[in-house]
C-alpha cells in the first residue's frame, strides 16, 4: 500500500475491509474510531501506531495528532472534551485519523486542529486540513451506503438526512455536505446568523444551473426577509413553499431548523426541474464542492 494513496482511496481501503468483518450488521455503523483507529494502526504500522485516543482540555482547538508520552512509541490522538457535539467529536477523530494516515510522516511533531467547524470539508482549508477531511468523510459515510439510504433522486427533508447524521454519528451538516454531493437534485444548503449567509453550498446539478451563493470575498449576503430562517416565530412549522424571487429568481421549498449545539440556522433549499444554464458577465463560478467531487473521481 503506497503512502501517496489519497486520502478517498485508503478510507475506500479501510471501508473494504470493515464491510468484509461486519458486512450488514448493526455494528456496522457508526465506525468506531478510537479502536479502528488503534488496531488498524498496529496492524499496518507496528512499532508507530496509535496508542491513545482520548479526551483533553484544548481551548482554541477540535483535536490533534501528537507523538505519544515520551518514552513511548506511537502517537496520539486527542479530542476537545468541550465539545458538545458528539457528531463533531466523531468527525475530529476520524479527521485526526486521516493525518495519521496521510501526514504524520511529513509532520512528525504532529499537528493541531483549530475549533473551525470541522465539517466545512472544502477548497477554503489549507490542503492537508481538506485532506484530512475528505478522509473523515469518506470514512465515516460511505458514498455506497450513504445513497441506499436516501435515493440520488429523492427530495429528503432535515429529519430524513437527521436519520443519516445518526447513523453515522456525525452532524447534520457534515450529512447534508455529504448528500450534496450525489444528489441528482437542485438542492441548497445556507447555514445563516443574525440575517446574513455565513456559507452556503450547492449540489452540482445547481450549480450547473446557477442556483448558487458566492460568500467567499464579498460582502455579507442579507437572508431573504420572507424566508423561514428570517422569521424564527414561524420556525415551529419548518416548511414553506416559496414564489419566485424569495430566495431565488424561481420558486422554491424551504425546510429550516436552529442548531442545538451552535448558534446559526441550518436551511435546505430545494428547486425543480430546470433546463437552462445561468449566463453571468463573468468567468464561469466552480463551486468548491465541484473541485472536492474532481479530486474524489480521480482517487
């Protein structure tokens, strides 16, 4: 096994494997990190595996790869036990996996992980944070089991990807991030504070066809004024149907919910069937989803 491998390509090699132990089993899923973490390590690299998976104090970071105590052989890997989510630790461990597997050789101080939200797995992360992200992913939700649970074609609601986030134990935005990026649907995710877009991202079939935000390097984008998300007092309900011109120039659905464990509004744009191609007075717009899907087809 070459230590160039891509980050998609040793999380398919690991995920080969645990479907030959567990095949259908409900132990399956979640993946348990921590002892996936140290027996697979011992097994492959023995003498430099992982010896300890636990949690810290870290203020101002998720997690880190370190080398393990001194005297010892091995490494480390260590979450923030101030986190709130246990999808997210989750997510940290399976990221900090990834830097073993991909850096640790390149960086044999080890590495420490900020307290970005970890599942914004995109172009906007210094490359081996996207690497190790992309690894997390792919472990964590394997694309084959991902899409028997909700159809490339089906129109799911926050509760139905929810019911994926569980599975997986991961967050419900690391889910709808990773159903995004199949789905045959024009679909939006925006996560918003405060009336304005702290990010958004589009399924290809959207961007393709312009239904998309650029936040990157611009000015902060208000949230329509008719959306759910602008109007917590009718959030209860969590559904609309929109007419052209709220979010986009077309009508659209909008399924929205407030985040338990973060301050921002999670909403879920769906449009319909559409046959043209925006035409913008500017250079065609590649989404950072776009370049990730690009590097996964050539792992």
């Amino acid at each position: 096994m070459s230590e160039e491998w891509s980050p998609t390509r040793w999380a398919n090699s690991i995920t080969t494997m645990l479907n030959a132990v567990y095949g259908g089993t409900p132990d399956r899923f979640p993946v348990n990190v921590p002892q996936l973490a140290r027996e697979y390590s011992v097994q492959r690299y023995p003498g430099d595996a992982i010896t300890l998976v636990k949690g810290a104090s870290l203020p101002g970071f998720d997690g880190a790869l370190y080398r393990s105590p001194s005297g010892n052989n091995g490494w480390a890997i260590i979450y923030n036990d101030a986190i709130r989510s246990a999808g997210r630790i989750n997510f940290t461990l399976g990221h900090e996996f990834g830097h073993y597997l991909l850096h640790r050789l390149t960086h044999p101080d080890g590495l420490e992980c900020g307290d970005q939200d970890m599942v914004r797995w995109d172009g906007e992360y210094a490359q081996i944070e996207q690497q190790a992200n992309e690894f997390a992913v792919a472990l964590l939700m394997p694309l084959d089991d991902f899409r028997s649970q909700i159809h490339p074609k089906a129109k799911p609601t926050l509760d139905n990807i929810g019911q994926c986030a569980k599975r997986y134990d991961v967050s419900l935005i690391a889910a709808t991030l990773r159903w995004l990026q199949y789905t045959e649907r024009r679909s939006v995710l925006v996560v918003s504070r405060d009336g304005y877009i702290l990010w958004a991202r589009s399924s290809g079939p959207a961007i393709r066809t312009g239904a998309y935000f650029k936040t990157a390097g611009r000015p902060p984008i208000a949230i329509p004024s008719l959306s759910i998300a602008a109007n917590p007092g009718i959030l209860n309900s969590g559904f609309a149907e929109h007419d052209a011109g709220v979010w986009f120039a077309e009508p659209c659905e909008e399924v929205t919910l407030v985040s338990d464990h973060y301050d921002f509004t999670i909403s879920l744009l769906h449009l319909g069937e559409a046959d043209w191609r925006n035409r913008l007075d500017e250079e065609p717009f590649e989404d950072a989803l776009d370049l990730m899907q690009r590097g996964l087809s050539r792992s």
